[in-house]
C-alpha cells in the first residue's frame, strides 16, 4: 500500500465516511487512493472553506470524525475558517493537507507555507509526516486526539511522501479509537445533593453539551422543580414548547430566562460554556457540570464542580435526591413562559409585507418533517432562529456557536444531508451569508442532493446594523446588492422560488420540499424588522435613539 492508502484505511476505521476536498498536485497521491477504494466518498467542493464546514456540521451532528484536506499553500489556508469553527464548537474533525517535497522544505518554495505555525492555534494535533517511519503512529494519534479532545487534527504529508510504498506491520491491527464516559466522584455528587436540599428555587442552563442526555435532563429537572434555561446550541435538546423550559438566554433569548437566572438561589450548568457573565446569577450558588476541568469556573465562580458527562450525572443526582420539592419557582417561570409565549405567537401571525422574519421562520417549522435538520447561519437568520424556530423532537438544529462565522448554511447542509440521507437538511441563511459560499450550491446540484435553502432578502447586513445602532452609531456601509437568487439557482441546476406575500410562505416551502433535488426559496423580508434583547435599560435605550437620529440626520 502506500502511505495514502494507508491514511484513507485509518480514517475509515474511525468511521469517517466523506472527504471534502478540492484536487491538487500536493494531494494528488491522496486523490488517487481515494479512487482506489470504497469505503470514503470523496465529495469535490468549489471552495475548501465549504469542505471544512461541511466535515465541522457532520462532526457537530454525529459526534464522529469528519474530514476535510486541501493542498499546499491556498488550500490548506482555505480550510482554516471551518476549522476554527470545528475548534469553537468541540467538533472532532481531521484536515488533511498536502505539502511541498521533503528536499524543498525551509526554502521559500512555490506554494509553501509553514503548516505547522499556521495550524498551530486551530488544531489540538498537528504534525508533518516526512518518513516512512512516523506511519501509521502519526494518522493513529491524530484521530485519537480530534476523537479524545473534541476538536482539530492536522496532518500534512510533502508530496514526495505520500505516494511512498509501505507495509504494515501485522502485529498491529488498525483499531478505531474511542472516549467513554466520565462520571464524578461519589463524594462531589454527595456535596452536590447537599446544596440540592437546602436549596429552594433551583434553575438548570443546559448546553449542548446535554446531546445525548436529554432523558436525563428532563428526569433531573423534574426531581428538583427546576426550571430549564437553554444555550442556543441545546436548542434541539430542549424547545421552547416544552414546559419545562424557560427559553433562551442570552442576547437572543427571552424574559423568562432571565427571570430564572435573577430568582434562582442555585445555578447548576450541565454542559455550557455560556460565555456572557452579564447573564449570570448575582448571588446565586453555583454547581457546574463538565467533561473538561478547565472550563469548571471559567465564566461565573462556581461552589462546587463535577467532572463528568451530563447522562451518567445527571443521573445520579436525580438518584440521590430526596423527598417531595416545591414547584412554586418553577410554575413562577412557567407563568412567564406561557406570557412570552403568547407574544410570540402574535409576531407569528404578522401579516405584514414586506414579510415578518417571524412569520417565515414558524411557517417553515409547520411544513418541515418530522426529522429534518435545520441549520441556522449567521446574522439575523440566527436571531429569528432561536426565537421563531419550533424544533420537535426527532428533529435536529446546529449553528456556528462559538465562532459565529457567516456562510455555514449552505456547507452545512451539504454536510448534514450526506451524513442523513434519509432526513432533510434546511439552512436558514441571510443574503449576506449565502452570496459567501453560494459557489457551492453547485456541489449540491452534482450530488443530487435534496436540501432545500431559505434565503431572507432584506438586502442589508441585518445584523451588523442592529450592533451599529446598538452603539449609537448610525446604519452605515451595511446595505448590499444582492443577485436574483431564484436565477442564481436555476443557472447552478437547483430549483428557485421567491416569495414576497405572506399567504404564500406555506405552499412554496412545501413545494421546495417536494423537490428530489437542491432548492432555493428566496423570502422577501422586512428590512427594518427588530430583535430586540430580553431587556433594555436606559443606556442601551439612548444609544438606539441617538443612533436612529443620526440616521434621521445623515451624520
């Protein structure tokens, strides 16, 4: 075998099953043994951003390792923003990419770039095979390290090496790597129940890191009376319809979860980084459940941590505590939440044209099926998501959390899509963020690939004018010419709609779901539609006026 066929046998043992990718001379080893065999399909991208997204939204969903590669020099740099995703958001992914020869190396040849300082900050591994002799020791511990830490491998391979013949060695089967459960220790869970018990109005803010937990959760939650506030990420974990859950916290969230964190007198985090302190508790105590010991205390002083999966700790705390608690805290936020509830569904049924954000997005929820997967990209599509968005359960939801990036909506439908092929992936996109890596739409065309692309036109970069006004800055430099992306999409293959009157949301997103293929529905949405915080003081208040009147005044 050579060396790439043995890379490619390594990544299938640890379940990788796509690699996203463009072609290159640096590469061209690689592309070869992925001709040669059958257990990885190589999906052929137009950009090597869209690889790395796709492979960091099927690592997202899956919770196995994806991959992506690139050549030398551009396309290894190409792949970094959707890395830096995979890295923001614990998703275990592998990057392959080619470099110059071995005899090359230090000399400012054509196309290279010093991997390693560049993917010295994105990747939890990264090295450069340059010999025979770090084969298969360095594809092996890449995996186990994107696998064990969650996050970005890198391996590059000169192009003089990675067609290089080599045996392995019997005496060494290729085993997939893997990371099992960790539970704390009986005498941390003890002092956990303990403050438990004492406590009267508890409140639980769940994290993504609850996947795979939510019977758990909702059985812990249901011991202690404890409202649910949820990260935007746990979405899918726990909606808004639940009554267990407060909603949303944080800028895109709502008043009933701030009632929860400012009335609680015990916070206990189950998988968050929530990474905004102004949202925390300010006298409440504090029990922090997480895999890593150095998140433990990181946003908000915590009186007592446990290392720990959510599942088998949430499990043996709801186990341990005692006798009949009080749900008076939680019908109090229940009460909130059925009053926040009721406002919302008013902004749902917005008549209003240009049509209202809300409107479109709780249309889509009513028509999607049962298992769909929705992708929110980044902006105002975001917002709109996290507040209008009903995800049922058996359905799925994922976003660029921590890093935030514009254009994952599309990549990240192609990723899911291919992950699930009998599910239906829909991205939820802004203007802005689609015209970013539309190029790929035409990947989905070649694939055949049934997503389906909801486009909210408002032609402005919606969020970046609520953050101006925000500052008291006046909306400047955020409008955008945008194409007519229903042509846009016939050009690439894909199917096109557009709407602009709201009695007809249903009908067309139920018709581009009918498509066998890619479908673009373009929305015609109100500019000026609002998302407000959960609450406003004064300042915030005097910034949106003195923005609004500069704007009045042109200065």
């Amino acid at each position: 075998m050579t060396i790439s066929d043995i890379l490619l046998k390594i990544l299938a043992a640890h379940g990788v099953k796509h690699l996203f990718g463009i072609p290159g001379d640096a590469i061209n080893d690689v592309t070869d043994a992925l001709r040669r065999q059958d257990d990885i399909r190589f999906i052929g991208v137009r950009h090597e951003e869209t690889g790395a997204l796709a492979a960091s939204v099927q690592a997202k969903l899956t919770g196995r390792l994806a991959a992506c590669m690139g050549t030398s020099g551009p396309g290894g740099i190409h792949l970094l923003n959707g890395l830096y995703d995979a890295r923001m958001d614990h998703a275990p992914v592998i990057a392959i990419t080619g470099q110059v020869a071995t005899g090359v190396l230090g000399t400012e040849a054509h196309q290279e770039v010093r991997l390693d300082r560049l993917f010295a900050d994105v990747a939890v591994y990264s090295q450069t095979v340059t010999t025979e002799a770090q084969v298969p020791d360095v594809f092996l511990e890449a995996c186990q390290a994107a696998i064990a830490h969650r996050g970005v491998a890198h391996v590059s391979i000169p192009t003089d090496v990675s067609g290089r013949k080599l045996s392995l060695d019997s005496d060494r089967p290729i085993k997939a790597a893997t990371a099992g459960l960790i539970s704390p220790v009986a005498a941390d869970c003890g002092a956990a129940l303990d403050l438990i018990g004492k406590s009267e109005r508890v409140a639980i803010l769940a994290g993504v890191g609850c996947l795979g937990a939510r019977d758990e959760l909702l059985a812990f939650a249901e011991a202690v009376q404890a409202p649910i506030v949820r990260t935007l990420k746990a979405k899918e974990i726990i909606d808004d319809d639940n009554p267990l859950c407060a909603g949303g916290l944080g800028l895109l969230g709502g008043k009933p979860a701030v009632k929860a964190m400012d009335g609680c007198d015990l916070l206990i985090l189950v998988g968050t980084d929530f990474p905004y302190r102004d949202f925390y508790p300010k006298s409440a105590k504090v029990i922090q459940i997480d895999i890593e010991p150095t998140r433990i205390g990181r946003r908000h002083p915590v009186d007592i941590g446990l290392v720990g999966h959510a599942g088998p700790t949430l499990a043996t705390l709801a186990k341990g505590v005692k006798g009949q608690r009080s749900g008076a805290f939680l019908t109090e936020i229940q009460s909130h939440m059925a009053g926040w509830r009721e406002t919302r569904d008013k902004d749902e049924a917005s008549d209003a044209t240009p049509i209202s954000p809300p409107r479109l997005v709780s249309a889509l929820s009513r028509v999607a099926p049962d298992n769909a997967i929705f992708i929110a990209d980044t902006g105002t599509s975001t917002a709109w998501a996290a507040r209008h968005l009903h995800v049922r359960p058996g359905q799925r939801f994922t976003l660029s959390g921590g890093l935030a990036t514009m254009a994952i909506g599309l990549p990240g439908a192609i990723g899911a899509q291919l992950a699930y092929p009998d599910r239906r992936a829909i991205a939820l996109v802004g203007d802005g963020a689609f015209a970013m890596l539309s190029c790929d739409l035409v990947t989905a065309v070649r694939y055949k690939l049934p997503i389906v692309i909801v486009v909210l036109n408002n032609a402005k970069l919606g969020f970046i004018t609520l953050e101006q006004e925000a500052k008291g800055l006046p909306d400047w430099g955020t409008d955008i010419l945008n194409p007519d992306f229903v042509a846009l999409a016939k050009a690439y293959g894909a199917a096109g709609f557009r709407v602009s009157e709201p009695d007809k949301l249903e009908s067309t997103l139920s018709e581009a779901l009918a498509e066998t293929g890619p479908a673009v529905v373009e929305v015609v949405v109100d500019p000026g539609a609002l998302i407000m915080p959960p609450t406003i003081d004064a300042s915030q208040a005097y910034r949106f006026g003195l923005a609004k009147l500069r704007e009045l005044l042109g200065q």
